[in-house]
C-alpha cells in the first residue's frame, strides 16, 4: 500500500463561491471515500488557499481530479499528485521503528 496526496490550490475567493458547488463536490468526494480510494479530504485553515486529500493510488487521485466540480467549475485554480511516504503510524504505508 502506499499513500498519494491530491493537493489543490484553491481560488483567491474560494469560500465565497463554494457553496454552489459543495453539495456535488462532497457527493463524488463521499463515492470515492465509499470506494475505499479516498482516505481523508478538506481546506487546510480557516481561510484555506489550499486542500488536501490522501488516496490510496495515483490514478484514484487523478481520476477524482477529473470529476470534481470544484476542479472544473473553477474553485481549484491547480492540482497534482504526490506520492506520501508515510512512516509512522497505524496505517503508515511503509512504517519504520
């Protein structure tokens, strides 16, 4: 197993334009989570310019991407896939002691 993060980089007026498309964004969020894909998601501060959303593979993280409203209606203004190398914890990928 290992850990991919989706990072967006959100719109300079993120929190005023959401709310026309958080309803569709958390369903496709919600399927990929019911899937097993996505492990956790969401803004990062309380006046968010980025968010954060660990996968299980490259491919769940582009294919969600691909869908999400946010993405395409223009809230995300960049996205890309990282590989996270997680060590430590009960569910680190690769867990060293």
């Amino acid at each position: 197993m290992s850990h991919w993060l989706l990072r967006y980089d959100l719109a300079p007026d993120y929190l005023d334009r959401r709310a026309a498309l958080r309803a569709d964004h958390l369903a496709v969020a919600w399927a990929a989570s019911d899937a097993g894909d996505l492990l956790l998601g969401g803004a990062v501060g309380d006046a968010p310019s980025e968010a954060l959303l660990l996968f299980t593979t490259a491919a769940a993280a582009e294919a969600f991407a691909a869908r999400d409203p946010c993405v395409s209606g223009g809230l995300v203004t960049a996205w890309r896939v990282e590989e996270w190398k997680t060590v430590v914890g009960p569910a680190a990928a690769t867990p060293l002691r």
